[in-house]
C-alpha cells in the first residue's frame, strides 16, 4: 500500500480478506489464553497508574458536555485493562466532586485488531470482580 493510500479512502475499502492474520498471536488464541499469560505485562499497569491520574486531575471537567469517553487501544482479551480502566473512572469521579458536578457519564471504548478473542473481553469485563463496572 502506497502512503497516498494512507492518506485517502483506499484502506477503509479493504475486506476481512484483506487483514492480515496471524493463527499464532497468543492474544488472538482465545479462551482466556492471553489473560492467563500476560501477568508480566499487566505488572507494567503500575508505572502508568499515577500518570493516567496526574492526567485526569488536569482536565477542567467543567469543559465536558455530555460523557467523558475513556479508550482503550490494544486491549487483547481485557484483564490488564481493568485496572488502567478502574482507575481512570475513580479519579474522574473525584475531580468531578471536587468540582461540584454531581455525576458524569463516563463511557469506555475497547479497541484491537478485527481477529481479538472480543468474546473473552467481554465477559472479563462484565464478569470480573476487578472489572470496572463493579465500583
């Protein structure tokens, strides 16, 4: 693909034929298989934990109109999201006290390639008791 590509409509006509696919990316295995065996990358949430914090309490809340909309890029089957995700809502909700607005509606966008386990992230999401839907 050329880079004027790129830059124009060319790559949103590409069909599922097209995406490139790995059987082989432990992400994309299914079952659970990448939550299961991506604790050393979950351990790294701990260095940007107060980054996503000093982030948040910079942001004038009063500036935002209908939801605050929190994404998640690349995040294969959920389980190192939760925490990153969890944060973020709790310290959205502290600054919006801080600054008298009694609630916010918050939503959260998961994204990664067409061939993610969506399945396992689902379910971790709904049904984890780290997730964030449970504070």
């Amino acid at each position: 693909m050329s880079s004027e590509n790129l830059c124009g409509k060319d790559h949103m006509n590409q069909t599922d034929a097209n995406v490139p696919r790995s059987d082989d990316e432990e992400h994309m295995l299914g079952h659970g298989f990448y939550n299961k065996h991506s604790h050393e990358q979950g351990k790294a949430n701990t260095y940007g934990l107060p980054l996503i914090v000093e982030a948040i309490n910079q942001i004038d809340l009063r500036q935002i109109r209908d939801e605050f909309r929190i994404a998640d890029y690349g995040s294969a089957q959920g389980q190192n999201s939760l925490l990153p995700m969890k944060t973020a809502i709790a310290q959205i909700k502290t600054v919006a006290a801080k600054s008298g607005r009694t609630a916010i509606p918050i939503s959260v966008t998961h994204t990664d390639l067409p061939t993610n386990d969506w399945t396992t992230l689902f379910q971790t999401v709904l049904f984890s008791p780290d997730s964030y839907l449970t504070g």
